[in-house]
C-alpha cells in the first residue's frame, strides 16, 4: 500500500514540474490568423509565458496572435509569416526565458523586420484615396498606418513625412526605410516601406492595391526621389 502511494505521489511530482509542452492539432493542421480552438488557447499561453503575448488567451488566431508569432519567429531566426508550423512548435517547446536575446544594437534591426511582416499582411488591401484603414489605404496613409502601430507617429501626407527621419543613400536601404517617389506630382507623391532584396511595400493606385515592386521597375526607378530612415 505504502509502495503504490510513493509511486503515485512521485508521479504527481514529474507532471507537477515538467515543464509545459505545445502541440499542433492532431490532425497536423498549421495554426494561422482565422483558426480557433484548444491548440489556439495553448498556443497563447505558450505565447504568454515566453513573453510575446499579452491578452488573456480566448483561443481564438486574431490579428495580435499573428503578430506575437512573428515577433517569436524573427527572435528565434525563423521565416516570420506568422504561421505556426513544426519549426515554430519546436521552438517553442525548447524556449527557456533568456534564451532568445537581443543585443542592444540589433534593437532597431528586429523592430524594422516586425515592421515588414506586419506592411506584409496587408498585401492586396483595396487602394482607396485618404484611406488610413485595412478597409482601405492610400499610400500615405499605409504608411502613417503601418508605423503607428509601432508607437512612430508620422505626418500624414507624404511630402511631409518625406522630411522625417535621416535621408538615406539609396545604396545604403536597410528594411523598414521609407521610399520616396515624384509620381502624379512634382515632389515626393508617393512613398512606401523598403523590405529588403530591391523591393518595397506600398499602395499603389495604379495596382489598386497594397503590393510588393521592385525599385528597379523602370516606372519607379525613373521617379526615384530618396530615402528616409525613421528607425534608429
């Protein structure tokens, strides 16, 4: 009888202190923005207890759900596209506090980068003039949108915001620059966020839509104006 005790009340202990383990759902479905469910709620509190998720967990894959998977996934070196998959759960099992860590300099670096996923999920929001929603977008208005969600407050239109920031040289473009362009208008008329490999985000009224265009597009290359840093 005292035998069977022992052997059930260590058994308590290792389940009491083994540390908590995050599973995909059985079926091996990815979790992403739209899922709901048990996996979704443990997902959060896995989330919670490294320190990237702040909402009491609801189960529910909203949009800042997303947005602490991607914070996760550019900590951890991982493609940060917000979704939860086989390399995601392992590191989030193998999480120890203080095990991701950030040096000082790179701060601004992997805030440029959450910049850029975030402008990403917006891709194919409806070009509307004015607009500053993900109802719809402007170009400015993307990007006052975009930054504002990162605590950076930025003039609205983009002549103006084509004065904040550091001017930088074109062969010196780090993610998360602005990019600045004379396009209907003399002066800057359009701007959009430089996520690296010649590219950059922007709402784009010829494309009727928020999209991805390389610098080198003859259309933009020729309507170049500069560059500014607004993340230092």
């Amino acid at each position: 009888m005292r035998k069977g005790i022992l052997i059930a009340v260590s058994l308590c202990v290792v389940l009491f202190y083994s540390p908590a383990v995050f599973a995909a759902a059985p079926t091996g479905q990815l979790l992403k923005q739209g899922t709901s469910g048990d996996e979704v709620y443990a997902l959060q509190q896995k989330l919670q207890d490294c320190g990237y998720y702040q909402d009491a967990p609801d189960g529910t894959f909203g949009a800042d759900t997303k947005q602490a998977v991607i914070s996760f996934q550019l900590d951890s070196d991982l493609l940060a596209d917000g979704v939860v998959g086989a390399a995601t759960i392992k590191a989030l099992n193998q999480y120890k506090p203080g095990s991701i860590a950030v040096s000082r300099g790179m701060g601004d670096s992997r805030k440029a980068l959450q910049v850029a996923a975030f402008a990403k999920q917006f891709l194919g929001v409806p070009y509307v003039w004015a607009g500053r929603s993900p109802a719809g977008f402007d170009c400015s208005g993307f990007i006052s949108y975009v930054f504002d969600q990162f605590g950076i407050s930025l003039p609205r239109m983009a002549d103006e915001q084509f004065g904040s920031g550091v001017a930088v040289n074109r062969h010196d473009l780090q993610v998360g620059d602005l990019v600045f362009f004379s396009t209907y208008e003399p002066g800057p008329s359009h701007v959009g966020i430089y996520i690296g490999g010649g590219q950059f985000i922007h709402a784009s009224s010829g494309a009727n839509e928020v999209t991805v265009t390389p610098l080198a597009k003859q259309y933009y290359a020729e309507r170049y104006l500069g560059a500014r840093r607004v993340l230092r």
